[in-house]
C-alpha cells in the first residue's frame, strides 16, 4: 500500500505498566505521587494521554487497588498541565498455569482471576477519558502465564467502558484480536470514533518486523484512530513507523526503559525523544484538546 502519513500527531506516555521493569531501573515510578509526577513531566514535555498502571507503594508489585488509580487521578487532574487520561483496564485476567504434568490447579503466585464489574471497578471510580481493553487471550512472554481475555469477557467489559461514557482504546496484540475487535464494533458494543492500539514485539503476540507491522496497519479499518509502539530496542525506531503508515506514537517505561544504549531513561525524556522524531519528519504534535474533539472524549470529575 502507498504510504499515508500521518501529519497530526498525538503522543501517549505508558508511564509504569505492570512489568518487572521496578528492578530494571530506579526511574520507573512506583508511588501514586511518583506515577502522577512522571505522567505531568510527561505532558510537559509533549503527551496528549498518559496511559497508566498503578503499584503497590511498598514493593511495586502491580496492583489492582481502587485507592491507588483514585489518588494518581486526582493528582493528574489537579496539575496545571492538561492531558488526557488513560487507565489500564488489563488487569484481572492473570493465569499461571502448573508444571506441564499438572496444569491445575492454577498457581496461586500471580493468578488474579475477577469479573467484567470488577476489572473495570476503578474505571467506574475514576471516570478517565480512555481505559484499554486487551481484545484477547495469549501466551504472554515466558513460563506458564496466559493473559486471559475471553471474547465472553470482552463483550462484557466493552459494554460496561461504553455504557460509562470512557472510549475504549482497543489493545491489539495479534491480528486475531483485531478481528475480534471489528466484531466487538459491529455489535455496538465500542462506538465510533474507534482508538486501537497496535501493541509490536511483546512475546509471544505479534512481532515488530515491518511486514508484520504492515499486515497489522492494512487490518485496521479506514476510519478508526490508531497508535503503535514496539518494546525493547525498536521501541525508539517506532515513532517513525507508526506515523509514516498514518498512525500515532506511544511510547514510555511501561515499553523501553533506555533513551540510548545502555542509558536508562525518564518517561518525559523518551516523550521529548519522541518529539523530535516527529516533527523531524515534518509532521505536527497536537495536544489534548485536539485529542478530544478529534476521539469525542469526556473529561469529567471523578464521582464523589
């Protein structure tokens, strides 16, 4: 296909995610202070939306905690810098499965099994203008962990993010999750202007050569609004992918946690990176105003 460039650029920061990345590096935040501050550098230095996780304060175990999303929401949203919000809703889906002679019962030690209600609680809670929605199952990286997402559960949890008036950003990690995805669409159950973002290189999903990326893109509907980002070391190279096949920018240390070789980064230093790639190429950063008229997004105050 002729390449489409995109020529209005938003940026999304992943500030923490929900990897073993705490030990990696010191600069990943772990506190709902520390996450609000990257996510506000990251604004500063160029994100529309920062997409965020939340970690057990004492030990950066990613957590669940409703308290936890609730007081980095209020610290972002009681920031003089405006961006536009975005919570994981990827959580609660968590599977480790026994030794190969016995898969069940299920490990205890990082399976975490809820509801559709439950796994969207803190969306519930907080109200942020985008929540992701994993729109399916796979062997994830290495052992025996499964991300689970069932297409009952999806179904559900759409419906539940819709109904709420917070526009699902669709997580595609493989094309068949993207095929789900249209489906979800075509029932009613996301509703237009619809945000996917194509998730590269994460074992064992889709991985990040050009031709893999290129059958993700052609499988995404003309009139959706996507992103794209890669882990690892093409994380940096992706910028320029995603935007010269049409598409939008994410990057941060849920992702990449080096700006160079070797050299551990900041969430604001890999957004401002960013930047410069972009505008490089002759394209233009918008902000979070545009964001939201262009993806008729609803900021609103969390419920008292």
């Amino acid at each position: 296909m002729p390449l489409a460039m995109n020529r209005d650029v938003f940026i999304t920061c992943a500030v923490t995610g929900s990897g073993d990345t705490v030990a990696k590096s010191n600069l990943v935040p772990i506190t709902p202070k520390q996450i609000a501050d990257a996510a506000i550098d990251a604004a500063k230095a160029g994100a529309a939306i920062v997409h965020c996780h939340v970690r057990d304060p004492e030990t950066g175990a990613p957590s669940r905690r409703n308290d936890l999303y609730r007081e980095v929401t209020e610290r972002i949203r009681d920031a003089e810098v405006d961006v536009v919000l975005n919570l994981t809703a990827g959580m609660g889906g968590d599977m480790i499965f026994g030794p190969v002679e016995q898969p069940l019962p299920l490990n205890p030690k990082g399976t975490d099994m809820a509801g559709a209600t439950e796994r969207v609680s803190h969306v519930a809670e907080c109200l942020p203008e985008i929540c992701t929605l994993d729109c399916g199952t796979m062997n994830f990286s290495l052992g025996d962990y499964v991300m689970t997402n069932t297409p009952s559960m999806l179904r559900a949890m759409a419906g539940l993010m819709t109904e709420l008036g917070v526009r699902p950003e669709i997580e595609a990690f493989d094309t068949g999750h993207l095929w789900f995805a249209k489906q979800l669409v075509e029932e009613g159950l996301i509703e237009d202007p619809v945000l996917i973002q194509l998730c590269m290189g994460i074992p064992w999903g889709a991985p990040d050569d050009l031709n893999t990326y290129m059958a993700m893109v052609n499988n995404v509907p003309a009139n959706w609004t996507f992103s794209a980002f890669s882990i690892g070391r093409n994380a940096m190279a992706y910028p320029a992918a995603a935007v010269l096949a049409g598409g939008n920018v994410r990057v941060g240390l849920e992702d990449n946690l080096y700006i160079a070789k070797g050299q551990l980064a900041t969430n604001a230093q890999l957004v401002e990176k960013a930047v410069t790639i972009v505008e490089g190429m002759g394209a233009r950063i918008i902000g979070p105003a545009e964001v939201r008229e262009k993806l008729k997004l609803q900021k609103r105050a969390p419920r008292g």
